[in-house]
C-alpha cells in the first residue's frame, strides 16, 4: 500500500507558531525532506524528532523527485518541509506535489504558517480580494509586469529582499504613482517584527534612511477601478469617451 505526502509549514520566526499536528506528523514521518537540513536540525531538536532526514531543495529536486516518489509508492510515508513558511510557496514542494498528485499518491497539505496572510491582514489594506505576486523578475520581464500590475484592483503581495526592497519601491513608485498606499512587514513573528505603512513615496523614503534587514513582505494596494480603467484605455490608444 502506498504511502502519503505531507507537505508541513513551519515557522517563519518563533519557533513555537508549530501546530501539535505538524509536529505529530514530523515525529511519525519515514522520512522528512528538507530544503536546508542545517536549517531544519534546529528545529527538529527543538521539537525533539529522530527521523531520517534528506535534502530536497530548488538545485536537486529534478533529479530527487522521481526517487522520492517510487519510495512513497513502495509505502513510505514522506514530509516535506522548506526553512520557514508553507512549501510551494516560493520554495521547493510545487514539483513533488505535482508529481505525487498525478500518480495518485495521496497528498495532504497542513495549515500553518506562512509570511503573506499576517503581512497583509496587518497592513490595514484591503484583503477580502488580493493576488499573491511572490518575487519579482530581478531583470527580464521586470517592468513589463509592473505596467501590467498598474492596473491590478486588488491588493498585491510581494515577497522581496532586502538589499532590492528600495529599488523596488521607487519602480512601484513610478508606475503605479507616488501616493499608492503600500506597507512593508519585516522580520514577521521574530523578535524585531516592523511594519512600515504609508504611500510609495513615504516608505521608500523611510528605507533610504533605515537599511531594510530580514525576510521582507511587501504588500502594495489596488488600483482604483476608475484610474486603473482610464489606464488601460490609455495603453490600448484610446481616447476617453471613444466607442
């Protein structure tokens, strides 16, 4: 019989945002892959599991994953696991679950934690809607999204780093208009936890003066419906009030 995926969260800072199930299933687990096995140790001794533990990060899981496969077929049980946060979630797990799922291996995904939801429910901007952008292309293609998400009405998330984070601000800055309201969480669920909310220009303001450190969630609003319209007439060459 076949086994099971479990793709685990773990903290992106204190140690103790670990649910009683995921520890359960790391404590039961044949085997616990891990994005960095130096960085997960930590953990997993603060939490006392004693399970074989294998490296299953973004360079090695083209060749890992067909492996890991046959030895959840063959009835192993498996958990994976990243440095912080949700698998998948700009980290290591989208290739394995995908894998899993279309041979028909069961694959269960816990709840836990992860940096975008408290960044954005934090920010004071609204979250009923919002689209979940992950890291921006560092080069190609960069400011081509960025024209696109000019006029994006929902409230965008990002994840970004530190020494890119002003740079970024002012590209928003130009493209999506000084006055955006925007917030910058850092460092969420660790000791120096920061949130920086203000318009574009207020907060890339406020870094060029205070160097950015940590892990970095950038959550930037909407556009207006009406302006974002207006925009998007403007790009295709129309005039307003043209039919």
């Amino acid at each position: 019989m076949a086994g099971k995926l479990y793709i685990v969260p773990t903290p992106v800072g204190n140690l103790e945002d670990m649910s009683f199930r995921a520890v359960k299933v790391l404590q039961e687990a044949d085997l616990i892959l891990a994005e960095d096995t130096r960085t997960s140790s930590v953990l997993l001794k603060h939490y006392d599991i004693h399970r074989p533990l294998q490296s299953h990060h973004k360079f090695n899981e083209h060749q890992t994953v067909q492996l890991v496969k046959e030895r959840i077929l063959a009835g192993l049980n498996v958990a994976l696991i990243s440095d912080a946060g949700t698998p998948g979630i700009s980290d290591p797990g989208f290739l394995l679950a995908r894998t899993c799922a279309d041979e028909g291996i069961e694959v269960q995904t816990l709840p836990g934690a992860t940096a975008c939801i408290p960044a954005i429910v934090s920010s004071g901007l609204p979250c009923d809607r919002f689209c979940f952008e992950g890291f921006l292309p560092q080069k190609k293609g960069r400011q081509t999204l960025l024209q696109q998400l000019a006029t994006e009405t929902r409230t965008m998330v990002f994840y970004e780093s530190p020494y890119r984070l002003v740079k970024t601000l002012e590209q928003m800055a130009a493209f999506f208009g000084e006055e955006r309201r925007c917030s910058v969480a850092r460092e969420i669920s660790k000791v120096h936890e920061e949130h920086r909310r203000g318009t574009l220009r207020e907060v890339s303001a406020w870094f060029r003066e205070h160097e950015p450190k940590g892990e970095i969630v950038l959550v930037v609003a909407g556009a207006e419906p009406v302006k974002a319209e207006k925009k998007k007439r403007y790009a295709r060459g129309e005039e307003e009030g043209e039919e």
